[in-house]
C-alpha cells in the first residue's frame, strides 16, 4: 500500500475542523439540548457530558477520515442538524 504525504493545506484543514470546527458543532448541539423538555438541571448537565464524548469523537475522526472534506461536510451537515432541531423544539 503506497502512503501518500498530506499538503500543510490539508493539515491545517484538518486542525481547525478538529478545534474550532468541532467546538462550533458541539457547541450548537449543546444549545438544542439544552431545549429538550427535562428537568433544567438534567437538560444541562447530561449534553455536557455527551458534549466532551462528541468532541473528542469529532477530533479523532478529523485526522482518520480519508477527505477533510467529508469532515468538513460532516460538521456542517450536524451543525444544519441541530439548527433545525432547534427550530423544532422551539415551535413546541
């Protein structure tokens, strides 16, 4: 299997779709959980627990995907998932 050496453009892709992409996404999706109809202090503290999994998950999976641009539509794709969840929850 011949190995290919990954362009600085690819690895500096990857490191802000691992940091600052991965919290962005985290970040969302801790504010529609926030939403879910729980005891306020279970609607807290449970997404922040999922939350520090999740962006571990994110910035592990940002390095062993194939494309940074599949990471970078995952991250998008989850950040419109949520937004529209939001919207969903609020309308109740």
């Amino acid at each position: 299997m011949v190995k290919r050496r990954a362009s600085k453009g690819e690895v500096i892709s990857r490191l802000v779709a691992a940091g600052p992409g991965g919290y962005v996404l985290i970040y969302v999706f801790a504010g529609t959980a926030a939403l879910l109809p729980l005891h306020p202090a279970d609607a807290l503290f449970y997404p922040g627990l999922l939350s520090i999994a999740l962006y571990v998950g994110i910035a592990l999976w940002a390095f062993a995907a194939r494309s940074h641009a599949r990471v970078w539509m995952a991250i998008v794709a989850g950040c419109v998932a949520c937004l529209v969840a939001r919207v969903g929850l609020q309308a109740c």
